[in-house]
C-alpha cells in the first residue's frame, strides 16, 4: 500500500439520514428536507430513512413500515429526485450491519459513554436501555462511511456524532495502517434554517417530543392550524428592529424572522429592512401566509406519494439497488484491509 496517499482523495460525496419516528415539522423542512433538495444539484447524495436507528427504541412493526413511507414520500415532496439522489431505507442495505459490526471493534467504550445524546435519552434509566441505543452513533458511523461519505448534513444536535464518526475513521486508517483509507467526513451544520426553535420558547429546538402541539408546525398540518399556530406563537410587545443586532437578547422574534427568511430564500437582514418599525400584528399574519403557502404544496404532495405505497416501496428498492452497487466493492476492500480469509 506504499502508494496510498495520506489524506483521503476520493469523491465529495453526500450523506444524512432520518430517523422514521413520527410526524415531522417545520425543523425538519428547512433544517433538513430542503436542504437536501437543493444539494443533490451539485453533489453526489444518498438520503437514507435509517429504520436500524429506529429501532433501538421499541417500534410497532406495522407503524414502523408506514412511518419510513412517510419519510420517503417527505424526501420526495420537498423535492429529492430519487432518480439523481440516492433514497433508501437503511434495513434494505445490508452493510450498514456488517460495517457497524467492524467498527464497534474499533471504536472505545470510553468514547460512547461520553455520547450527551444517550444520557439524554436514556436519563437515569440507562441500565434499562439497549444496547443498541448505546451503541447507535456507530451505526451512525457505519452509514455514513459504507459509502465513504465526506460531508454530512445535520442538525446542532449531531455535532458530536459526527466527530465520534471521524474518531472511528482516523482509528481504522490508523490501526490497519492505511492512511487516506476513510474520509473524516465534516459536518454541514451552518445555512438558513439551521436553528428552528419552538413557537412556545425561542430557546428551546422546534422538536417532535414536545408536549405542546402549538410548539411546532407539522407538515401535515392544515392550512387553518398552521395560520393559528403562527399567529399564537410566543413573541413580544416590541416592534420588528432594523438590525440583526437589536435582535440578541429576543430569541422568539429572532426565530420568527429566521423562519420567514428560510422559508422566502432571503437573509434577515432583507426581512428586518421589510418590516422594520412593523408590529407582531402586521407581521405574524405576512408570515402564516408564507407558511402555508410554501408548506402546503409539500404536504399535499406528500400525502399523493402516500396513497400510493407500492410505487413508494419501489423508489425504495431502486435507491437500495444503487446504494448496494457503490457500497459493495467499498466492503470488499474492508473485509480484506481487515484480513478476512476470503476476501
Ligand atoms: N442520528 C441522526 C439524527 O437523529 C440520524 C442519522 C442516522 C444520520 N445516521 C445518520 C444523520 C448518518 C446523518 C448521517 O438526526
């Protein structure tokens, strides 16, 4: 191997992946969906529905089967081509397994147990949990690096994921000597949209698992609830400033102008000079206008992609097709750095 380089110089190559766990929001849309949309135009992307995620918390089989549908048909009404963008369900590729196999070898149980995301989940109940919720983020690793995947877009919340993924990387090209081998794949964290926060609590993320339904825009929402969502979101008696700067220490008005300039592709800054010295009044009912206008068209297309689960199921085997075609030979030549007796 004396001619492999030393930093990775394969391909840019695209991964991320969501969890098919119940419905999905705004956050979701604009932190994530429509990001990858406009990313498959200049990169090589898979989207991957990781259902070997979602069951490392207990699962009704016959609710885990719709719910990857619905984070299928969500990819394709926000705008995935499955025809240019790789979109499959995780349990349809059977390396995922194998190489997250390989990798807890590598990685350290030191490492995972300073995973925030399992104390958080798992709060004082950790004895209790699986073993797969523990040892999720190597899972995470294994998608992300069966393809050799160098940028990853995600959320926040991810960040440390990611950097376990690149730990995991640099170990395996190091203990089985073969620099460059993995990428150290980088997260793609930053761009409009990113910081979604609750409608309740500007400091607190726009999430599934918050009790209060008005906390968030759903993408099955009808048009009549996200307009009152909106409208009752928490804000205050202020006026919209002129500068991004006046806006520091007032996280929901913050939040209601980050939504409205992800949703109409602007900065804030272009928001703020629209609506400068304008109270919630004026501006609340502008932006649930700008809500449904741009959600609707996604959730109406999404429910046509639901109505047709056969078609949606084959989208589904044609993206695990393509995905086994480019993650076949990168598993060979891992069983064989690894020294497998046929390989
Ligand atoms: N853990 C991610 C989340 O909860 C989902 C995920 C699984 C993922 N595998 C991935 C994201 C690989 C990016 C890359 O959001």
């Amino acid at each position: 191997m004396n001619d492999t380089p030393i930093h990775y110089s394969g391909p840019e190559r695209v991964f991320s992946g969501v969890q098919p766990s119940g419905a999905l929001h705004l956050g979701n849309y604009l932190g994530a969906l429509k990001k990858f949309a406009v990313m498959q135009h200049d990169h090589e992307c898979l989207y991957c529905v990781v259902d070997l995620h979602a069951i490392t918390v207990p699962q009704d089989p016959k609710l885990l089967k719709q719910q990857t549908r619905e984070i299928a048909a969500a990819y394709l009404a926000a705008g995935v081509d499955p025809k240019k963008a790789i979109v499959y369900n995780q349990s349809r590729v059977r390396g995922h397994t194998e190489l997250a196999w390989y990798f807890n070898c590598v990685a350290r149980i030191g490492w995972l147990s300073r995973m925030t995301q399992f104390k958080d989940k798992a709060g004082k109940n950790s004895e209790a949990m699986s073993v797969g919720l523990y040892d999720y983020p190597v899972l995470q690793a294994a998608d992300i690096l069966l393809f050799k995947a160098t940028h990853v877009p995600v959320g926040e919340d991810q960040k440390q994921h990611l950097e376990l993924s690149r730990d995991i990387a640099a170990k395996f090209n190091n203990d089985f000597k073969v620099p460059g081998f993995f990428p150290l794949p980088e997260p793609m964290i930053k761009g409009p949209g990113a910081r979604i926060m609750s409608l309740r609590d500007g400091k607190a993320k726009m999430s599934k698992s918050d009790p209060s339904d008005n906390s968030r825009i759903n993408l099955t929402d009808t048009p009549e609830q996200m307009a009152k969502k909106i409208k009752k979101a928490k804000s205050d008696a202020g006026v919209i400033p002129e500068t991004e700067k006046e806006m520091d220490d007032r996280p929901e008005v913050q939040n209601l102008v980050g939504i409205y300039a992800a949703l109409a592709d602007i900065s804030d800054q272009a928001v703020l000079d629209e609506f400068a010295g304008q109270g919630f009044g004026a501006f609340k009912p502008a932006l649930a206008d700008l809500v449904v206008d741009k959600l609707q068209p996604v959730s109406d297309l999404m429910r046509r992609y639901l109505s047709d689960p056969e078609e949606l199921d084959r989208i589904l085997a044609a993206g695990a097709d393509r995905a086994n075609a480019l993650a076949e030979p990168i598993l060979g030549d891992i069983r064989k750095v690894i020294g497998f007796s046929g390989a």
